[in-house]
C-alpha cells in the first residue's frame, strides 16, 4: 500500500481564519479523498479530489468552505476557510486503489478556539 | 441512504475471552464491506475487503464474515495489543462511485 503523508498533525486555530492541511503520497494515484472525523461520529466523506477539475464533493460540504486542489498525481491539499468551533475535527486524506480499498494517512487534529 | 450501524458502540473482555464485533448494513446493492482498525491518534488501517454473502476473511485472531444484511468481526483469544476501535465501511453500486459510508465503530478493549 502506498505512504501517506499529512502535514500539519495537529493544529490549533483562531475562529475566523483558515487551515491548508497537506497530503503527500508516494506514488501516484488516481483517486484521493477527503474526510472529516468529528467527537463521537462517524468517518464522513467530504470530497473526492480529482486531478486536473474540479473536486467533488458530498452533500452538506461546499467548495467555498472546503476549497480543494489536486495539481498532481501524487499531492492533495484541503483548507478549511473561515473556521469556527464546529469545525474542530480530525481531517484524514485517502487514497483508492482499484479494488476500491482506501488507505488512510495518519489525520489532523484541528482545535478551533 | 447508505446506513452502517456497529454494535456494541464499546467492548471490555478479558485477555482469551472470545467474542465478535457486528456491523448491520443498508444499501440498494453492496459493492463491498470493508473493516478497518483504528489505533488513538492514528488514521484507520486497513483489515478486510468481503464482497458477497458467505465470503469470510482471517487474519491471525481476526475472523470477517459477510451476510447480506451484517457482518460480524471475530476475535478469538484477544490480547491486550487487539485494543483499538474496528470501523465498518460500505460501498454501494449506486451513487458516489467510490464512496464509503461508515459507521461509528466499536471501541475494544482488551484487560492482560
């Protein structure tokens, strides 16, 4: 399986500002996903990043508040604009292989004060 | 709508003492039922993939089955390293082409 790596881990953030969270995975793929991971919830899908257009996202999630980018085959970044307390979560990037099996990168955990 | 429902939402057992982990399932047509692991400040880990009724799936003291309406997580004699939270995932032939729906998994404990 491939490496996945997320940058930052954790952060703690003002309300009203945004957050860029990295992925970086080691090989290419062709399909990357975003989900959020909120107290006591189930892992929901935010979006699927979609290389060279735009994301695709879930209902209840919009690009102005979770505006991705995917400018290759093997990076992804997702930022959470304008941020108020309820958005304090983890946020976890996935990579899909063709037997639809996901693979997690280790998350961030996002505290908005 | 998809929906996966896990139970217990919590699990204590003794070290040795056997027992499963289920996950109900709602979905117009499975693609696939997934399990995965989740370890405290870590991204899920992947375990199994079961696509159809009758599947099962082993991987040391971790046993899936598959029904069309649940599946069930077997964990014979657990040690106290089997602790974590199991999630349960679905893929649905409708909708999202690769989308998984989650449930909220079962939190396992396992006492040496």
């Amino acid at each position: 399986s491939a490496v996945i790596s997320q940058k930052p881990s954790r952060d703690i953030c003002q309300r009203g500002t945004s957050l860029t969270i990295q992925c970086q995975v080691d090989s290419q793929v062709t399909m990357m996903f975003w989900y959020r991971q909120q107290p006591g919830q189930s892992l929901t899908l935010i979006a699927t990043a979609n290389q060279g257009s735009e994301a695709t996202y879930e209902s209840g999630f919009v690009i102005d508040k979770f505006p991705i980018s995917r400018p290759n085959l093997t990076f992804s970044t997702l930022t959470v604009s304008n941020m108020s307390p309820e958005d304090s979560s983890i946020y976890l990037c996935s990579v899909g292989t063709e037997q639809s099996i996901q693979y997690f990168g280790a998350g961030t955990r996002l505290s908005v004060l | 709508e998809d929906q996966v429902t896990q139970s217990p939402e919590a699990l204590r057992l003794q070290e040795g003492e056997s027992s499963s982990l289920n996950c109900s399932y709602t979905v117009s047509g499975l693609r696939g039922l997934f399990w995965y692991r989740q370890d405290p400040g870590k991204g899920p880990e992947f375990l199994f993939t079961l696509y159809s009724a009758g599947e099962e799936k082993e991987k040391e003291r971790l046993k899936a089955t598959l029904t069309k309406k649940e599946s069930f997580l077997h964990i014979t004699a657990p040690k106290p390293e089997d602790s974590a939270t199991y999630l349960c995932a679905v893929r649905d032939s409708g909708g999202s082409n690769y989308k998984l729906t989650f449930g909220k998994g079962t939190l396992l404990t396992v006492n040496p």
